[in-house]
C-alpha cells in the first residue's frame, strides 16, 4: 500500500502538470476573490466555511488543506485532488463529485455524503462518526485507518480494501501472463473467490455470484 508521502507527491506532481496547462488568471493563492467561472488551482488552503459561495465550477485542485464545515456547497464538482486535509463535517456536501485523491484527512462527520464516489487514495485518516456511509466506491488506498462509532461500517470498509487489494494482485498476475505470453486454457483457474475465462484476447473475471468483476484485455 501507498504511504502518505508517496501519495502526497502524486497530487505534487498532478498540481505541477495541471499548473503548466493553465494561463496564470485560472490560478489563486487561496479562496479569496475565488470565482468558480474561471479559477481552475488554489495552490494554498481554502475555507469555505460561512462562505457565500454556492459551487466550486470549473476548480479542479487545491494543494492545501479545504474545509467546508457549514459552507453552503453541495457537490464539489470537477475538483480532483486535495493535497492536505478535506474537512466536511456537518456540511450540506452530498457528492464528491470527481474527487480522486486527498493527501491528508477526510473529514465525514455527521456529513451527508454516502458514498465516496471516485475517490482512490487517502494519505491519511477517514472520520465517519455519525455517518453510516453505504458506499466506499473505488477507494483503493487508506493510510490512517477509520474513525467510525460504528462497527459493520468499519468491517464492511476493511472488506472492501481487502477486496480491492486481492483483486489488484490477481489483475498483476493477469498481465505478467498476457506479457509473457504464457497459453492460457479456456479455464484458467480458481483463486480465492475469482474465476477468470479466457474470451478472445482477454480475460472475463468472475466473482463467485456470477457478476462480471473484472475484464483483463491484451
């Protein structure tokens, strides 16, 4: 697994590139003066708590820590990546919209939000006390663990990771095969709970109620 660092110089390195895509009237220091029209980086903190705005349009990435406790957003939008903490407790945010990765804390207390949507990574810890979420989406990686007062959420989260890392080690395996063009019969084999099918020039993989899990394509 991923640790923070390593992480935290991912959404380095994702800010730089995006940074150099955008023409220096797109970029701010914080959320002073920010207009959700124009303003695609805030390479500082921002705090939109009591703030009057209402979205966050075309705002792709902030490097610093963003609260939004009591702001009056309801989605985050486009925003992809937050370098330092995400704090949206008790906030009226229901979607995380295509929020991938978040370099330090997540804050979901008494939050609204239900399913972490498309976001990965995590460099830190994720509260959820006082919110039951149903859906951890496609969360791959959490450093820090769960702050939760509820225990079928926590097991249904370690379930999930574990799922999640299983599945990324078979899908390793399933390439060093393809790359080294090893033959594959129409069953390959059963691993764990997975079966996988040979189907043309890839692979269907199957978990065992049936549902197609995962297709692997040359």
């Amino acid at each position: 697994m991923k640790s923070r660092t390593q992480i935290v110089s991912e959404i380095d390195a994702k800010i730089k590139l995006l940074k150099k895509s955008l023409n220096p009237d797109e970029i701010l220091n914080s959320n002073r003066n920010f207009d959700p029209d124009k303003h695609k980086l805030i390479t500082g903190d921002v705090n939109f708590d009591s703030s009057n705005i209402t979205r966050l349009g075309k705002l792709e990435a902030i490097g610093g820590d963003a609260y939004f406790i009591d702001s009056k957003i309801t989605d985050l939008g486009n925003l992809k990546y937050i370098g330092g903490y995400a704090n949206l407790n008790n906030s009226p945010i229901t979607d995380l919209g295509n929020l991938e990765i978040v370099g330090g804390d997540v804050y979901l207390q008494s939050s609204k939000v239900k399913s972490l949507g498309k976001l990965k990574e995590i460099g830190g810890q994720l509260h959820i006390t006082g919110n039951n979420i149903t859906d951890f989406g496609k969360l791959e990686t959490l450093v820090g663990g769960v702050y939760t007062d509820d225990k079928l959420t926590e097991e249904r989260l370690n379930h999930h990771l574990k799922h999640i890392s299983d599945r990324n080690i078979i899908q390793k395996k399933l390439y060093f095969i393809f790359k080294n063009n090893v033959y594959i019969t129409p069953k390959i084999k059963q691993e764990t709970k997975w079966f996988f099918y040979k189907k043309g020039k890839g692979v269907m993989m199957f978990n065992d109620n049936g549902n197609i899990d995962y297709l692997y394509s040359q």
